[in-house]
C-alpha cells in the first residue's frame, strides 16, 4: 500500500470536471520511510449535478485518473496509473470527496540488463476534503 497526501486545483465546464494535484506519498510503508513526489490528473463526466442536486452539493460521475509517482531506492523506479474510475462530492463549499478506480499500472526502472517495463492491475481509493470557491 501507498499513502499519499495530494494539494490540488479543478474547474468545471457544465458537467465535466478537470482536475490537477502534486503531492508527496510513502511508498509501501511507513515504517521504509521512501518518500517521493506525486503528480496526478483527473477528469470526470458529473451524471449527477442538476441544478437542483448541485443546491444540496450531491455531484458523482465517472471518469479517468492518471497518476504517476517516481523514487529512488538504488535507482530510480518509475510508475505510473490509469484508472477508470468515478467520484462523489457532498457539500457546498466545503465538500467531503470520494474516488475510486481500477486501472493498470506501468512500473519501469534500469537493471544491468537495460530498461525494464512491467504492467499489473491496481487500483485507487481516495477520501478528502475540497473547498469550492464558486458554487
């Protein structure tokens, strides 16, 4: 498991939402302490955010998340994450958020034998608080 702790941004246009956050994550555990950046785009189609649900701070819908993260043991390990996935918003301004997603994972790093490049399915659960500058 990797824990990460992400800063961000979104804007909406009518039902799609953009987003972009950088942050720091601890991989594997936090007893390894192997720190490393984190960066990781998000888009989503809000199904559910009719002006009515919008007054009551309900949005969900489904969408794509893509995230990639790099540290340095001995070398430098490389991954990197799409998902399908989906989100919920409760709030007005200050919104709870959850995300999900499954997804493959890329992972790559140099060995004395060159360039190697796996792949393997992951996934992504996400809790958090966002605040809405504009509703």
């Amino acid at each position: 498991m990797d824990y990460f702790w992400n800063l961000g941004v979104k804007t909406r246009k009518k039902y799609f939402e953009i987003g972009l956050e950088t942050g720091i994550g601890v991989e594997k555990t936090l007893f390894q302490q192997t720190f490393s950046p984190h960066i990781e785009i998000t888009t989503f189609y809000n199904i559910i955010q009719q002006e009515v649900n919008r007054k009551n701070g309900i949005v969900f819908g489904p969408g794509l998340i893509l995230s990639g993260t790099t540290y340095k043991i001995q070398t430098p390990i490389r991954y990197g994450d799409v998902f399908l996935g989906y989100h919920l918003c409760l709030g007005r301004k200050l919104k709870f958020f959850h995300q999900g997603g499954y997804g493959i994972m890329f992972e790559s790093f140099n060995s004395n034998e060159g360039k190697v490049v796996s792949r393997a399915y992951n996934y992504c659960f996400k809790i958090g608080l966002s605040y809405a500058m504009h509703i």
